[in-house]
C-alpha cells in the first residue's frame, strides 16, 4: 500500500515479441513477515496510461496478535484505488467515511487538493491470524482536477460485469471492455481488468487503450511464444493487438492502462502534481498541521519523512 517503503524496480531483459514494449521486475519488501512488490514507478517507466502507482501486497498470512495498522497519512493530486483478493482492511478518512474493504471490491478515494486516510485490520480479525492479498493503485489526476474535493467511492464486487468465455473468466474493475463497462467512476480514460486464463486459453487484449500493460499475480503467461513469470509487469507498445495465454496450470492477471497524461507528474512520498511547488505546499502543510483530521482516528499520524 502507499505507506510501504517498497524498493524501485528493475527493468528486465528484451523480448522477442516487438508489441512488448517493457518488462518492470518488482523489487520485494518485507515489513514485518508482509510482502511488497512495487511495479510502479520506476526510473524507465514512471506511468502507464494515469496508473502512476502500483503496489502488490502479500499474499501473507498474519499471525495472531499482528495487524496492519496504517496511521493517519496525506495526499494530494490522485486517486487511490485499493482492491483485495484475500483478507480485510478498514478505511477511514477526513470526509468521514468509515467502512470495511473486502474481496472484489473497490475503494477509489480521490484526494484533489488533499485528503487524509488511515488503514487498518478491523476489530473482529485482530487477534486471529488471517490472511491478506491485495493490490493498491495510484491514477494520477489530470490537468485540470488535480485540485478537486477530495471524494470518496465505494462499489461492491457484486456491481462489477464479469465474462466466462472459453477458459478465461475475469472482471471489469473500471473501464470498459470487451463490450462491459463498470460502474465505476473516474476522471480520465482508465482501464482496470482482473483476467484469469485457464491453462492454453487464448484471450485478446486489444489495442483499445493508449498505453496498456498487465501484472502478472499468479502462474505463467505465454505471449507470442515469450514466457512470463508471475510477479512481472508487462507493458505493452501502443496499437498492436495482443494474444494472452494461460501457461501451465492457469494464470491470473491484472489488465491495467488507459489514455496518457497531458504533462509529466512529480511525485514525492504520497503526493502527486504536475507542480513541484504545489508538493513543496502540501509537504509544509502536513508538518504543520493543516490537513484535515481523520474521525475516530485523530490519536495518530504518520510523520512527514525526512529529505
């Protein structure tokens, strides 16, 4: 998630298959027995499509007594967007909002011009080990709403179109695609599938968004004769129509992409902007106490780092 200090990624080694545009290998973090993949950003690749974040947590298994205790903490100029496979995570925020995340469904909460929010394990699975899979995703703001109200969305997994067709299963999580659109909202062209290939199925991934990639969360993915690992981003050249299929045993991915900002985004611990200043304002305000307070979590914060 955005408070994990996750290690920059590394690029990987050239395909044969000229639509692959990048391959990003995640460097893994470990706090506290939890895994932490980041994929994005990286220093060759700091966006695809408005995904200028992208954090694979888990899957772990939490020991009784353990919990996932995210204080307090700011943004500015982005939407984070927090989807679970596994487990449960209780949001709160300065909007007062208060509501507990479980799998397949969706929180996309909009910081604009700031926001603060805290993640925690609920009251119920504290003292039980329980397992935790997930992913959190940042989309960069355009232009002309970085400084919005913040806001708030949440949409259960069961409002979400879902396909079945010849070995691959998936849901469409924001977006439209192949002929589904989600009922989620968001602010600029965004593509956000999760796919799952059984083992040889073939599924087309259309060139219909301006930049495309995928995460590769489980088993093998074969494309164009090139074999993928899980825990790989790949990201693909705009245009080219791409075939997916399920290596042995299936695979399970995530889809992401979407239309291309307009001007290159700063970002510096979580915030997000199109100005070095207006970052600069956001790192004075939260040392100083001028963001809003979370409701029912106003004890704690995490402090503004250091450089």
């Amino acid at each position: 998630m955005s408070f994990f200090p996750g290690n920059d990624p590394e690029a990987g080694d050239a395909f044969a298959c000229d639509a692959i545009e990048q391959l990003i290998i995640p460097r893994s973090s470990d706090i506290g027995g939890f895994a932490v993949r980041r994929a994005l950003p990286t220093v060759r690749r700091r966006l695809v499509g408005p995904f200028i974040f992208f954090d694979r947590m888990g899957p772990a298994v939490l020991r009784a007594g353990d919990a996932l205790d995210v204080k307090p903490h700011p943004h500015i100029g982005l939407s984070t967007v927090t989807y679970l496979f596994d487990g449960e995570i209780k949001h709160r925020d300065s909007l007062g909002t208060e509501l507990v995340i479980r799998p397949g469904d969706i929180n996309l909460m909009t910081a604009g011009r700031g926001i603060v929010h805290s993640e925690r394990t609920p009251e119920n699975l504290r003292g039980t080990a329980f397992s935790v899979s997930g992913l959190q995703t940042w989309l960069a703001l355009p232009d002309d709403k970085e400084e919005i109200d913040p806001a708030f969305a949440h949409t259960g997994r069961d409002n979400m179109p879902e396909f079945d067709d010849q070995g691959a299963r998936g849901r469409v999580i924001i977006g439209a695609f192949e002929g589904l659109r989600s009922p989620v909202s968001v602010l600029s062209d965004t593509l956000y599938v999760d796919l799952t290939l059984d083992a040889g199925a073939r599924f087309p991934f259309a060139a219909a968004h301006e930049e495309r990639a995928l995460y590769i969360l489980s088993g093998e993915l074969v494309v164009a004769g090139d074999r993928f690992a899980a825990d790989q981003l790949v990201v693909f050249r705009p245009g080219d129509a791409i075939t997916l299929e399920g290596g042995t045993g299936g695979t399970h991915v995530m889809l992401f992409g979407g239309a291309a900002l307009s001007s290159k985004r700063h970002i510096w611990w979580n915030f997000v902007s199109s100005s070095k200043e207006r970052i600069e304002q956001a790192k004075e305000e939260w040392r100083t106490g001028r963001f809003d307070i979370v409701p029912g979590d106003e004890e704690e914060f995490v402090p503004l780092p250091q450089g």
